[in-house]
C-alpha cells in the first residue's frame, strides 16, 4: 500500500495555464493596423479649391439663375432679368413651373463665397425636387486672370 500512496504524490499537478503570446502579437499586429489606419479616416479634410480659368459655357438660352446669400436667403433671376429676393416654396414652384414649360433651360446655383455647405446643397435638393434634371454650380474666375 505504500507504493501506491508514494505514486500519488509523486504524480504531476495538471497545468492551468493558457498560452497567451499568440494572442499578445495578434494585439500588437492589430494596435499596429489600428494606429496607421487612425489618421486616415478622418471625416473632414481640409481643401483649398483651385480657381478656374476655364472658358465660359456657351449657352443658347438664357439660364435660371438662383442665388445664395451668406445669410442663406435666395433670389431668383428669370430669363435675364433683375434677381428678385424669393422664399423657397416660391422659388420651388417658380422654377418648376418654368423648367416645365423650357426643359432645356439651363439652371445654375451661384452661392456667396460665405454662404454654408449646406444651403447651397439644400438649394440643389429644392430644385431637383421642382423637376430640375441638372443643376450647375456659378463661379467666378481669378482677379489676376484678367
């Protein structure tokens, strides 16, 4: 019976241990990725845009102009006359109107150099919502270009 005690005690313990440097250089690979990519997907990137010295569109008919304030108030000008200031749901259904009965029209957004991102692009959604099927951006070529 004593061989049997001894043989016991003698026995090795079971190890309880997890290997962990495969998990430690998947996180280091993965802190690596993380850390490069980070920078990179930022949501805003700062632009300067290039002033254009291109050549003017030329245009058989006279285009829809709809201007945009700083201050995000519009004005309408029609067929070469003076822009009148307009409230959107007036300009909405003016430009449909006359998009419907000249569907070749050209129409163009001219936004002031301070008016928001935003309201000029809401001013596109307005007129793709009258019926307008292209909408161009106005700008004006360089002082020096001159």
């Amino acid at each position: 019976m004593s061989a049997t005690i001894t043989r016991h005690r003698k026995r090795r313990k079971l190890k309880a241990d997890i290997n962990v440097v495969p998990y430690i250089d998947v996180m280091l690979v993965l802190l690596i990725i993380f850390m490069v990519t980070a920078p990179l997907l930022s949501l805003g990137v700062d632009v300067e845009l290039p002033q254009a010295r291109a050549k003017p569109i030329e245009q058989q008919k006279e285009p829809v102009i709809v201007s945009v304030t700083a201050e995000g108030a519009y004005a309408l000008k029609l067929e070469g006359g003076a822009n009148e200031p307009i409230d959107a749901t007036e300009l909405q259904a003016k430009v449909a109107a006359f998009v419907r009965a000249n569907p070749e029209v050209p129409v163009f957004v001219a936004g002031a150099r301070d008016a928001d991102y935003s309201t000029v692009f809401d001013t596109m959604v307005l007129l793709q919502q009258a019926g307008v099927p292209r909408v161009g951006l106005m700008g004006q070529p360089p002082e020096n270009a001159r």
